[in-house]
C-alpha cells in the first residue's frame, strides 16, 4: 500500500484498517493458548484509549498481574507483545532474532519509512558511531552556549509573567533548541525562521494520532507541513546535498568510511562557539549518513534527515522537560536540596552557569533520573521478531513486535519492588498516593538504593545516543528557575487529570506552574 497517498480516500483506508484489525485480532486469538489478553477491544483504538486514559504504571501493573509476563496489546490498530521477562527479551534487544522498528503508520507517514537502526550492522554501525561522537562531550560542550541562550530567553518571558504554562513552554523550547542548536538548521533570508518552526510544530503535532487524515486533523495538516517543510529544505541544501553526495561517492559508498570521513573533518575544525567543531559533525551530516547507506541519496533525503534530526531532539526535549518539572515542582523538599546544591555550585565554579559547572551536579542527575523512572520521556523502542520467540510457555511467532516497556519494568525493579501484587502499583511508582515515597532522588546517590532497572532512554546498543544532551538541557534550565525561584503548580494535581498515552499531556489550562522568588 502507497502510504502517501492515502489522503485520497482516508473513509476506505479506515474501513479498510477496522476490518483487517478484525481479522487479525481473531487470527491472534485463536493462536494463543491462553488468554494474553482481553478478548475484546476497540476496532484500530484497541487499548489505545484506556491507556491513554489510566496512568500507564497503574495500567500495565494491572495488565501483568492478569495476565503475567507477557501480554498483548492493541495500539492504534498494531498488536505488540508487553514483556517483562528480561532474559526472553535480551536477544530480540541485542538485535538477535529481531530488529528495531517503529510499528505506527502515523510515524512513517511523517517520517518516511527508512528503517535505519534495523538495517544491518554494516549501515547501523557507522550511523551509530558518528551519532555518539556528534552527541559525544565534545558536541555536547559545543551546543552548550546556545542551549543556554535559548533558556534564558524563555526564562525571562517567564520571569516576567511570574509564571510559565509549562507543558506549552516544553513545547516551544523543545522545538526552538531542535531547530537552533541540536539539527542547526541553516536558512537563508528568503526563509522565514519563525515560519519555518510554525510548520515544523503543526508537522509534529500530527506525529502520534490515527493514520486517517480526515480534512482538518492533526495528521492531515502535518502531512501537508512535511510537503512545504521538504520543499523548502531541498532548495536550501542543494549545494550541501551535492558536496555530501560527490564525497559519499569518493569514498565507495561506504558508511564506514564516510562516518571516519565526517568525524575527522569536525574533529580538525576550529573550535568556534556554537553547534558545529569541537569535533562534533553535525546531526542533520549524521542522519544522512543513514539514510544514504539505504539507498536513500536524493536531495528530498538528505532533507528529510534534517526533519528527523529535529524530531528526534525536539520530542525528547519537550517531553523530558515537562515531565521533570511536573514531579519537581510537586516536591519543596527537593527543590530545597537542589537550591543548596546550586549555591555549592556557585561557589565553585562562580556564578555563571558553564559547561564545567552544569556537569557538576550529582544531586540534581538524581533528580532528573528520579523523574524519568517515575515518568519516562519515552516507553521505549518496540522490536520486530524475525525468528519465533519462546516465553516460558507462550511462543510468539516471527513478524510481532515485542515491547521492553519501561514503566512496567519500572514497576518491576527487584531493588524497589517487594513483590505485592495487591496494591494497583507499586508504591515507588506510586505518585498519586505515595509521592514523597516514590519521589526520592536520594535512592539514585547509594549503591543499596540505586534502581536496577532504568530503560527510560532504551537499552543495549540502540540506547538513545541523546540520553546526555536531554540530562545536559533539564539540568541547565532546572539549574537557571531554581537558583532564583520555587516552583509551585498552580493546579495541584495536573498529573492526576492528564492524558497519559503516547505522553503525558495535561488537560488545558492546567500546567501553570507558578515563579515565587527566593
């Protein structure tokens, strides 16, 4: 099926979807042995509103005490495997008997359907190691200043409002350093910036719906931004685009030779304050790099990588971000500790936030990481098995997508969890009832407390080579609001009255978190 073209009968692509998730779901079935999961669910919904609608600890705890530890859900009409066997999922996450792959229709629509990470040692390789060095200390030092200028920026809008719509505010900055700072997205006068960035939001905004693009909705207007946002980048990075592809030629089409080509050439640069030297190549170069070791070597390729590069900072960022102010700005206690912290930091390293100084925080790495076990930034990377996969009794055939999910492993972690399956979650994920006892960075700072199980960012050789750069932006902003202020949510429990599937979303006007100055 053209993908691209299913805005011509969006009506027949959808019952077209609820019949075949129908079929499928029966095929299942009747193929399981026993019940993995409930034997009736929403045509293309599936579990898709309920988890949505139920914090996801609190949903898969519930999912994995019914059924143990593998079950199956319904995503937006795409069934995947929910494990917590971690010796069953060890191979498929080792790249052994499966591959990394993002299952959501949505998802290629608007990003293309260019599997690089499940394309071979030969092309994930190379792509990998030019991504780590790009996001490596050297890049990270680099994009340093200007992730700084940006925060600053927006902390003074907020200082001056006394307040900051939080979940919004993510939003934008998380887009504003994407664009920048981390993909440093060159543009020439002819091209509005701010433009640009508004079709890059509406883009993204469709990024996680159904794949029905009905006039008027999310995925249809995104389809028609991706369409503008390609056309002006091809015209913007032809010339960059023919100089990458004569040197990719030079070099044999080959991506190894090609990542040590883009890595020497940044490690001679100068090392001029902003995103590029240092020895960091630049994301958007490294992204391209992947997709040219598909095959992927047109001049709407090379532009379609400086949309994933911008993806894939932006969402991380936003997501981060709110999530982390959601939980500190719950906890006076914490924020307190941090503010101490800071004033050691100061005294240190002086009173302008660096570089040096930003990684000098052990406290507030606890806090960040305490955030994102209790509210991950991403429940992690779905594989599709390309052998069958035996879990204790259950056999799931080649072709399914398996599932290291991170707040159900969470849920899990034999140093936090006593075992109880009475309760609906675990008290250490428990941040509706039990905050200040699931809330406690203070476990990340011992080896006797410290969580055995973290795959907020993902695991083995897939982890996201952007872990550092999302801990590098929660730290510095978090660093900036707290040495000058509390933070307070002006409506207590925004958590409670999200949105919690594909992210946490709170409902309108209610992510207002308050500045009250020390």
């Amino acid at each position: 099926m053209d993908l691209t073209k299913i805005h011509e009968d969006p009506i027949g692509l959808l019952l077209a979807m609820i019949a075949g998730a129908l079929v499928a779901f029966f095929l299942l079935a009747r193929k399981e042995k026993r019940p993995l999961g409930p034997m009736f669910t929403l045509p293309i919904l599936g579990d898709t509103v309920a988890l949505a609608l139920s914090e996801q600890s609190r949903f898969m705890f519930s999912r994995y005490k019914k059924y143990g530890s593998v079950f199956r859900l319904n995503l937006l009409g795409k069934h995947m495997y929910i494990l917590s066997d971690l010796e069953a999922l060890r191979g498929p996450y080792r790249d052994e008997g499966a591959i990394p792959e993002v299952p959501f229709p949505t998802f290629k629509l608007l990003m293309g359907d260019f599997n690089v990470a499940g394309g071979g040692k030969h092309i994930h390789g190379p792509w990998r190691k030019a991504s780590l060095a790009a996001l490596g200390p050297a890049g990270l030092q680099s994009m340093f200043p200007p992730v700084l200028r940006v925060m600053q920026s927006h902390l003074s809008e907020w200082e001056a409002a006394g307040r900051v719509e939080v979940f919004q505010s993510a939003r934008r900055m998380g887009l504003e350093l994407a664009v920048d700072v981390v993909a440093d997205v060159e543009l020439s006068p002819a091209v509005d910036r701010a433009w640009f960035k508004q079709q890059a939001e509406t883009w993204l905004y469709g990024m996680w719906g159904l794949p029905v693009p009905l006039p008027g909705s999310a995925l249809a207007k995104a389809l028609a931004a991706r369409k503008v946002l390609l056309r002006v980048l091809g015209q913007e990075l032809a010339a960059d685009h023919e100089d990458y592809k004569s040197r990719w030629t030079e070099l044999g089409s080959s991506g190894a030779a090609m990542a040590d080509d883009l890595v020497a050439k940044a490690s001679a640069a100068p090392g001029a304050e902003g995103a590029k030297g240092l020895g960091a190549p630049r994301l958007s170069h490294v992204i391209r790099l992947g997709l040219f070791g598909l095959g992927a070597t047109e001049v709407e390729h090379s532009a379609l990588a400086v949309l994933h590069a911008v993806m894939a900072s932006a969402d991380t960022t936003r997501f981060a971000l709110f999530n982390t102010w959601a939980l500190v700005a719950q906890s006076a206690r914490v924020q307190e500790k941090l503010y101490e912290e800071q004033q050691k930091v100061i005294e240190e390293f002086g009173p302008e936030l660096s570089y040096k100084a930003a990684s000098s925080m052990p406290y507030m790495d606890a806090t960040i990481k305490e955030c994102m076990r209790l509210l991950p930034a991403s429940a992690g990377g779905p594989r599709k098995l390309t052998q069958d996969l035996k879990v204790g009794e259950v056999v799931l055939p080649a072709g399914s997508f398996v599932w290291m999910y991170s707040y159900l492993l969470h849920c899990l972690d034999p140093v936090l969890w006593d075992g109880d399956t009475s309760v609906d979650v675990p008290a250490h994920m428990d941040w509706r009832n039990n905050f200040e006892g699931a809330f406690r960075p203070e476990r990340w700072l011992s080896e006797e407390t410290k969580p055995k199980y973290y795959f907020t960012f993902g695991y083995g050789n897939h982890l996201c080579a952007g872990i550092n750069l999302a801990y590098l932006e929660i730290r510095t902003m978090l660093a900036l609001v707290i040495r000058k202020y509390r933070l307070r949510l002006q409506t207590p429990d925004m958590l409670s009255r999200a949105r919690y599937f594909p992210f946490v979303e709170p409902s309108p006007g209610t992510d207002t978190v308050l500045l009250e100055a020390r």
